[in-house]
C-alpha cells in the first residue's frame, strides 16, 4: 500500500490535506446536499456527532487499505472545502478511482477541478499506477466538464452498473492513462 505524501499536493488555490477535527462543517454543509449521501458515507442532513464520525471515518481511509481521503482545503486559510479521493481497490492490477465532493458553499469556484488536478499528479507519484477511473451519471455534467479539463477522457456508458439511492444508475467512464 502507499504511503501518505510527504508534501501535501497542490494546485490553483487548493491543498489536499489529511481531515481535521475542524472540518465537521465543512461536512455539515455537504450532508445538505441531496445527492451526496446517495453516492457515500456522509449522512443525509447529518449532525455534529454523525459528521464528526464522517471525518473520523476519512481520517481511517489509508490504514483500513481504501485510499486516500484528502480535504480539499482552500491553500491560504486552510479551510476544508470538500473531499477527493484516490480509491485503491484496483491498485494492484495498476489502477485508482477518483472521486470528489465540494461543499456547497465553495461549489462553482474551480475548486473541483484544481482539487483533481493535484490529485493526479500526486497519483502519478505512485509508481504502480498506470489509470485513474472517475465514474460519473450521465445527468452530472459539472462533474463531467471538471473531469476533462483535468485530462480525463470518457470510455463509454455502463448501463445499469451502480445502485445508487435505491435505484440502478447507468455510469459514464472516464479515464486518464499515464503515458509515460
């Protein structure tokens, strides 16, 4: 399993960085979004108590061998902004899967985008990997264009292939191949 970065990645106006006991309000305003606890961990409207164990939760990521949960935290004030992460189940046959969600209060800043960013680069650190995966619902396209303009190109449709709130959703792939 890799190991935690030694320098924080970063691009634009963003860090990733490791969850904080601080960052329960930045979970509190991503709990209000409608679709982001069908897609995760984070409970729906979520309390102090249930976002705190979220972040806990997070900060728990690389030692149980899922991947890397990083913050995005604004790269001047430190303040968490949303999540990223890198998810490692394919990592032995060379891949990752990203997955990111802003907070509603910093969404439609560029946040996801320079968020993703760093985060490939940091990626590419780890010599094992050779393709990230972002799966997106068709219906999404802010998170379609943040995938793309971080290189990301799409793969195709699969159909019926995540349940996602009760319901079985179709799936676009997208993914980035390290060419070098």
């Amino acid at each position: 399993m890799p190991s935690w970065p030694d320098v924080a990645p970063r691009h634009g106006r963003v860090v990733l960085r490791e969850f904080e006991p601080g960052d329960v309000d930045m979970a509190l305003d991503l709990a209000t979004d409608p679709y982001v606890p069908l897609i995760g961990t984070l409970p729906a409207h979520a309390d102090r108590d249930q976002a705190s164990a979220w972040v806990e939760q997070q900060r728990r990521r690389l030692t149980e061998g899922v991947g890397f949960a990083f913050a995005i935290a604004d790269h001047s004030t430190g303040k968490a902004l949303g999540l990223i992460g890198l998810w490692l189940s394919g990592w032995p046959h060379g891949r990752a899967s990203v997955g990111y969600s802003v907070a509603p209060l910093a969404r439609r800043t560029g946040v996801a985008t320079d968020a993703l960013r760093a985060l490939v680069d940091f990626a590419w650190t780890i010599p094992e990997l050779f393709r990230l995966e972002a799966y997106i619902e068709p219906f999404n396209t802010p998170s379609q264009r943040v995938v793309r303009r971080a290189g990301f190109e799409v793969e195709g449709l699969l159909r019926s292939h995540q349940e996602i709130g009760g319901a079985r959703r179709d799936l676009l792939l997208y993914s980035l191949i390290r060419l070098e």
